[in-house]
C-alpha cells in the first residue's frame, strides 16, 4: 500500500490518526500504533508480514545478547544473520545466475533457479535492525526490553516500507516520550500535503512520459531527445522519493516522532561529495556510522581511504537490487568521490558554474545504469546522449508536448530551489515594512492554507481519476 492510494488516504489514514488520537493512555500508544502498522503491512504482503516479525522477534533476543555482552561475538553473528535474511530472500537469483554464468563456463552443470519473493520493505527494515543492534553495542542505547517497542520501531508505517532509515539511536526515547499535540499534527499534515503533491502531481506528471520513452530503442533517439529523458527521469525520481520521505516525515510527525531530513536539494550540489550530503541521507548515514567509519574512515592511509569509499558504494549499488547495473551507478559515484578526494574538489571550487554542470552531468550519466534494466541498453542510451551512433528516428517533439513542458520548468525550478529563493525575496522586502502587521501576517497565512488546499484538492483528483501511480523506490 503506498501513501498516495485512495485507500490509504480515505480509509487508513483517518481511522489511524483517530485511533492514535483516541487512546489517551501512553502505555497502549505504541502498541495500539504497532496493530496498525501491521496492518498496514499486510494489506500489500498478506503472509510475509510472518518473516518480518521473524526477523522483529530474532532481533529482539539478539538485543539483549548483544545488550548484556560485551564480546564482539554477539553483534558479529547478530550483523551476519540479519544479512543473511536479505541476502536470501533478495539477492537468491542474483547470485545464482552469476554462478552460474561461471558454472557454464567450465562446463559444469548449473544451479536450479529458485523463486523467491522479494517482501517489500525488507532493505530498510534490515537496516533498522543492524542499527539497532550496533546502537546498543556501541553503548548509544539499552537494549529495548519491551517487545511492542523494539517490533514498533522496525514496522513503524510511516518509514516500513520505503524509509527515511531511522537510526535507532535517533528514535528510542520518543518511544517513551514524544510530543503529540495540534501544533505538531499542523505541521505534519503541511508537510505530507507538500510530499503528496510532489509525488503525484510533479513526479507522476513527468514520468508518464519517461516510462514510454524508456520502452524504446535508445538508439533510436535523438541527443536532444536522450537528454530529455533522461533529466525528466532524474526530476522523476527526485520528486517521487523525496515526496515519499516528505509524506513520512510529515505522517510521523501527526503521530508525535521526529525523523531526520532525507533530500535537501541534491540537484543544486557542486560535487559528487555534496550530492551524497544532500541526497538519501538517512542511507548516506547509515552507511558512513555503520560502514565507512569502522572500517576506519579517514582516519587511515589514502589508498585505504580510497579502498573504503569503494567497498561503500559499491554496496550502496547493490543495496538498491540486485543487478550490475545497480552496483555500475554506485561505483560510478563512488570513482568521483576518489577523484574529488584526490584533489579535483579544489579545482572545482575554481570554476564557477561549471561545478553544477559537472555534477550534474555525472548524476544523470549514472541514473542511466539505474533506470535501464540492461547493460547493453545503457551503454546504447549514453551512446545516444553523446551522440555516438543513434539513427535519431525519434525526435524531441516526439515526447516534449506542453504539458511536459510545464512541468518540467516547475520541476526545474522547485529543484533548484527556487521556491524558497522566491520566499526569501518576498519575506525581505517585506521586513523592510512592518513585518508584524495583523494585515501582513493573515494574509501570508491565508495563502499558505489556500496553497495547500489546493495542492491537496489537485493531488486527491488526480489518485481518484488517474492510473499512472507507480513509486520507484518500493522495488528496493
């Protein structure tokens, strides 16, 4: 079920936020919001909601192990476990077919292939439960001695199944305490209405086109056009996930948590470095306190700094699925950041512009490998953005209508920032007048209102009549 379903938002929503509002006493809060986030997940994976709660329960036991063990040991066999649970249930086929490849190459018979479900959710769940192991290995936290609290913070509803990935170390105290009130509720509606809205009318509205485009021959396409789709992708995905992280942060906060920022403005980075510090940051995170800094971070030599950046991105390209093309766009990233550490980065803080369009040239060129299923096909389409060796039989007016057109300019603008660099003008050349004025104030307020209602009415019309509503990140 995603957030952007009618059901969820005229059926499940309402019936969790009064069921969360209505039960007063805080020692039924959590499990009263635990029932529901089961819920929640059962509506779209039925009896896989069992291994997940296989995973809630061992993690539970392997807490207090971990909690009242101080040998590396426990958090050793915890870690391995729990990867080896994703690594079953997501990377089976994956890794059959690669030995098999090698199996067939020596002539010797190959490996049945085994069907197995991937559950959804199960990359950011896993997580969760590493970092609640390695929290309260490190000390952050105790081990979470009820069972309603530790199962609550792995299927919490908001971030089940396609995160932010929320640290435990983060959270564990809201869990006791967190503030629940009407200014909080205020805030989280605003925010889910603006990752509504990013979702279904921007994200939706450009990758209509991008998916037909995408069936094509790419080389086939003209370079204008090969660019065309691949920066409408680039704001598609943009738009999709982080209004999908907006919705979650915004759905926590109505229910009293706070969650960490997830996008902030990626597209305006100039470097790799600083698209990594603006892009999935919950997982740039995750992976630099679980990953990159026990295996000594830059606290050793280069090559082994340079080493490192390499084992995490190239994890980070298998973490969204398993395919080479997947782990190809992490290690394009990661051979950039190693670059700019090399001395590149000063460099670019010399040439003006041109570090946005460098930076931005990289990220698409990787997106390719990221949306294209194939090699091959990839190759074939970076082939056709460089305009090596397509027929061009496609041209840009084949894709680009008005519609598109509209709203990739406002994609544009919204992820260049361009929206607040517009309120911060307003705000400044009002204060230069008298900011407090009863007129000045009710009035931004009944824009702001008059804004979100419409961007809720629109968003809510186009669930009810439109078909195209698909959310990228839920195959991770």
């Amino acid at each position: 079920m995603v957030f952007s379903s009618s059901f969820f938002l005229f059926f499940y929503l309402p019936i969790t936020l009064a069921l969360a509002f209505l039960t007063k006493n805080s020692k039924y809060k959590n499990l009263v919001l635990l029932i529901l986030s089961v819920f929640f997940y059962i509506l779209g994976e039925g009896e896989l909601v069992l291994l997940m709660f296989g995973s809630i329960t061992l993690n539970y036991f392997l807490g207090k192990w971990v909690g009242n063990s101080s040998k590396k040991t426990a958090i050793i066999v915890g870690v391995i476990i729990n990867l080896l649970i994703l690594v079953i249930y997501k990377y089976s086929s994956f890794l059959i077919d690669n030995i098999n490849i090698l199996l067939s190459s020596a002539n010797i018979s190959t490996i049945p292939k085994v069907k197995i479900k991937l559950p959804a959710g199960i990359s950011f769940y896993t997580f969760h439960s590493i970092s609640y192991l390695i929290d309260v290995y490190r000390k952050d936290n105790k081990f979470q001695k009820s069972y309603v609290d530790m199962a609550l913070y792995i299927c919490l509803f908001p971030q089940l199944i396609a995160g932010p990935i929320i640290r435990y170390k983060d959270i564990a105290h809201q869990f006791v305490k967190r503030t629940f009130n009407s200014h909080y509720f205020q805030i989280g509606i605003q925010r889910f209405i603006i990752g509504l809205g990013k979702k279904v009318i921007i994200a939706n509205s450009i990758g209509y086109n991008v998916d037909d485009a995408m069936g094509l021959s790419p080389e086939l396409l003209s370079t204008p056009t090969a660019w065309l789709i691949i920066i409408s992708y680039s704001l598609q995905l943009y738009f999709d996930f982080s209004g999908y992280s907006d919705m979650a942060i915004g759905l926590a906060k109505m229910l009293g948590f706070d969650f960490l920022e997830n996008f902030n403005f990626p597209y305006i980075a100039k470097s790799i470095r600083e698209f990594w510090q603006r892009w999935h940051i919950s997982l740039s995170n995750w992976f630099r306190d679980y990953l990159y800094i026990p295996l000594g971070g830059n606290r050793v030599s280069n090559k082994r700094v340079y080493l490192n950046l390499f084992i995490v991105f190239f994890l980070t390209g298998l973490w969204h699925g398993a395919s080479w093309n997947f782990v190809i766009w992490g290690l394009i990233h990661g051979f950039f950041m190693i670059i700019e550490r090399l001395g590149f980065s000063k460099i670019l803080s010399k040439t003006g512009p041109f570090q946005h369009i460098y930076t931005l040239f990289i990220v698409a060129l990787a997106w390719v490998f990221f949306r294209v299923e194939s090699f091959e096909q990839a190759i074939l389409f970076i082939k056709s953005l460089l305009g090596i060796g397509n027929t061009s039989q496609f041209s840009l007016n084949t894709f680009l209508d008005r519609e598109h057109l509209i709203w990739l300019i406002v994609a544009i603008i919204l992820a260049a920032n361009g929206a607040n660099w517009f309120l911060k003008k307003l705000m400044k050349s009002i204060l230069k007048s008298d900011a407090n004025n009863p007129t000045i104030k009710s009035s931004f307020r009944f824009i702001k209102n008059a804004f979100l209602i419409i961007v809720l009415y629109y968003s809510m019309l186009n669930i009810v009549i439109g078909s195209y509503n698909p959310f990228i990140y839920f195959r991770f």
